[in-house]
C-alpha cells in the first residue's frame, strides 16, 4: 500500500495514468452519445419563458442579420440621446397608496375617438421586412391579438397601406414623411385613408440625422441579408451635398399643416414635438394630437430625452388635446410614470420589433401583453385604478 502510494505520486506515473485514462474515453462509446463540442449549441427559449421586454432583445439579436439589428437599434450620432431615453426613467420615483380603496384596475381610455383597452399603440417604424418575412403584416396581425392596440404604419412600410391593412381587423393609423409640394402629401394620404387608417401622423424631426453605427455596418451586407428598399418613398431626390444634411429636408414651414390638415378627413397628429412653444403652434394649425418624441434617439443627438419635456408640453396644452408619447419605454411602470407626467397614451417602436424578429406576431402579441399586465400590476401598487386617477403626486422627479 505504502508502495503504490509513492509510485502514485510520482511526476511519471501520474502522467502515464492519465495518458491512459484520456485513452480509455477516447475509445469509450458514452463519447459519441455526447454533444458535438465544436457547434454553438445556445438554447433559444421557448416565447412563454419570456418574462418582461428585454428577454426579447437577445433572441432578436440571434436570430437576424447584423445589419438589420443595428438599423433597429441606433441612435442618432453618438448616440447619447439615445441613453438619455432610456436612463431618464431612472430619476423618476413612483409614489405608493397602499390605502386607496379603489377595487379593479381599468386602464381603457378614449384618445381621439377611438376606445383603447391600454393606452398604447405601436410607434411608426420602417422596413419591418428586416425582422419577419411578413414585415408589417405580420406586426399588425400580432398588435391586433394583443387587445386590438392601434398600429401606426410607416410611410416606408415594406408592403402597401392596402396589403398591411387586410392582414387584421385592428384599428391602424398612418404616418407621413411630407414632401415638397402638395401631390405627394396628398394622393399618399388619400391612399391611406381610403385603406382605412383612422389617423394621420404627420412626423417633423427628421431633418438631419447621421448615424454613425451605420457607417461602421457598410461592408457587413451580404447578397443573403441585403438592407432592402422601401415601397412606400417619395419622389426622387437629388444627389446628396458632402455635408450629410439631405437635400430633401430643411423646408418645412408651419403652413405644411394647413395644406395636410385639408387633405386629411381623419385626425391630425404631430409627431416630434419636444417644446412647449412648437406644442402650442400645433393647435394654432388646427393638430388634433401632439406626439411628444425624439424619434427614439435618432433624430437630434445631445438633445433631451422626450420625458424631461413631456411635463413642460402638458402644461402648455392645459389638457386641449391628447399628448401621445415615446422614446426609452421598456416597462409597464415606465409607461406609468409617463402617463403621471402628462402622456394621455403611449407609442412603443422598438419593443414590437424585438417580438416581431424573435417569435414573429406571437412576439409581437407577447411583448404588448407583458407591457400591459406590468401597466396593470403598477397601477395596481400605486393605488391608481383608473387614467383619470393618475396625477403627477404618483411621481417624484430627479431629472438632471
């Protein structure tokens, strides 16, 4: 015993026993039965393992190309709008009422005519054909089973007004890029509501964006993941200036909503608001909604985040029209604290496609359901049963 003791424990004998034990499993048939060491063997989880919106965001991020993951994800710039979006519902704190007596929790509202369940809708985004092969057809489908919450449909949609709006019954709204010159504004919205659309989104803060994450994508295009083009785009524009400022934009003047407020038979939002001044010019225009966003970060860098505006725009409008709001929602409570702050409903823009690039319109239902059932779980805790219960005593803001 003593001598099997120091003959193991000696440098050659250990390396001869190991040598013949890494040759005993390389011959041993439980090898073969394992799993092939060299392939990536990542488990997707199935959709009801997805607990709140940002489960979504890595499988989206499996499952699509690069490039089509950087257009949905970036900002303008360095990005630092971007951040701020998503940070600024960070130094706002809810209230509790634990006390309140205020029985079942009912978020419906009326916004503009229309009976909304929750108060969400789904922002305009582009080219959802990056994400699912049914592009907007496929979001609408997915928004519609999930209690029928509006869709606003891209001016640079994949497909036309006509296709996305058969593929469900839920109501959808519209969103225009204005062109110089009233034909294109006009026969695009004529278009679009004899489709059906039940609002106009007329969107203003897209005049210079440069997105540096883009140009680092250029070369990671293949002839299998293109960036494809878009159906619905206006009329061609001229060659671009070595500035990066598009030549097709810098001319918008406020008569632009007197020429699309006569086409428009439906309401008129504007989409891009961020101060109390442009907030009131909008009604002076005859706007039925103002849509408080900075286009989710990629519109104006270093310019503040949507929810440091949002109460200085409420208090300007004095409750004359609905604010819609956007831009760093990713919870139920942040949509809370948005509603608390002056919001009369919500857009959300990269959360559907999250849902949408991973699981498709069962994503894109699933991720709306968690962000209702979170809204419906604060209101709950903050002792709010109703929108019309909710002030801004539910917050305590720290905005830097």
């Amino acid at each position: 015993m003593a001598g099997f003791g120091r003959t193991l424990n000696s440098a050659p004998s250990r390396r001869t026993l190991f040598r013949g034990l890494a040759g005993f499993l390389a011959g041993s048939p439980l090898l073969a039965s394992q799993q092939d060491p060299f392939r990536d063997h990542s488990r997707v989880p199935a959709l009801r393992e997805m607990l709140d919106a940002f489960d979504f965001e890595p499988v989206a991020y499996a499952k699509i190309a690069r490039q089509a993951y950087d257009y949905m994800s970036w900002g303008a710039d360095g990005e630092f709008t971007l951040r701020r979006n998503r940070e600024a519902f960070e130094w706002v704190g809810l209230v509790p009422r634990g006390i309140a007596g205020m029985g079942p929790v009912r978020p419906a509202s009326n916004f503009l005519g229309m009976q909304l369940p929750f108060p969400i809708l789904i922002a305009p985004t582009a080219r959802h054909v990056m994400f699912h092969p049914d592009a907007e057809a496929a979001t609408h489908a997915g928004a519609t089973a999930a209690s029928n919450t509006p869709f606003i449909v891209s001016n640079v949609a994949t497909f036309p007004v006509e296709k996305i709006a058969a593929a469900a019954t839920g109501p959808w709204w519209f969103q225009l890029y204005p062109q110089p010159g009233p034909d294109y504004n006009r026969q695009t919205l004529e278009k679009a509501q004899a489709a059906g659309c039940r609002a106009v989104v007329v969107t203003v803060d897209q005049q210079a964006s440069v997105y540096e994450r883009s140009l680092h994508d250029e070369h990671l295009a293949t002839a299998e993941s293109p960036v494809p083009k878009p159906t619905s785009v206006g009329p061609p524009q001229p060659p671009a200036n070595p500035y990066r400022v598009p030549n097709g934009r810098l001319w918008y003047e406020w008569t632009l909503l007197d020429d699309i407020r006569r086409v428009a038979k439906v309401p008129l939002v504007v989409k891009g608001i961020v101060t109390g001044e442009d907030a009131r010019l909008c009604l002076e225009h005859g706007v039925d909604a103002i849509y408080v966003s900075n286009h989710g970060g990629r519109s104006l860098d270093y310019g503040p985040s949507t929810l440091e505006v949002l109460p200085e725009i409420a208090d300007a409008l004095q409750g004359r029209v609905p604010i819609l709001f956007d831009s760093g929602i990713r919870r139920g409570s942040d949509i809370l604290k948005a509603l608390a702050l002056g919001a009369s409903a919500v857009g959300l823009g990269r959360l559907p496609l999250w849902g949408l690039a991973a699981y498709g319109p069962q994503g894109v239902q699933k991720v709306l359901e968690i962000l209702q059932a979170e809204l419906v779980q604060a209101m709950a805790a903050t002792g709010r049963p109703t929108l019309a219960s909710i002030d801004r005593s539910l917050v305590r803001t720290e905005f830097l």
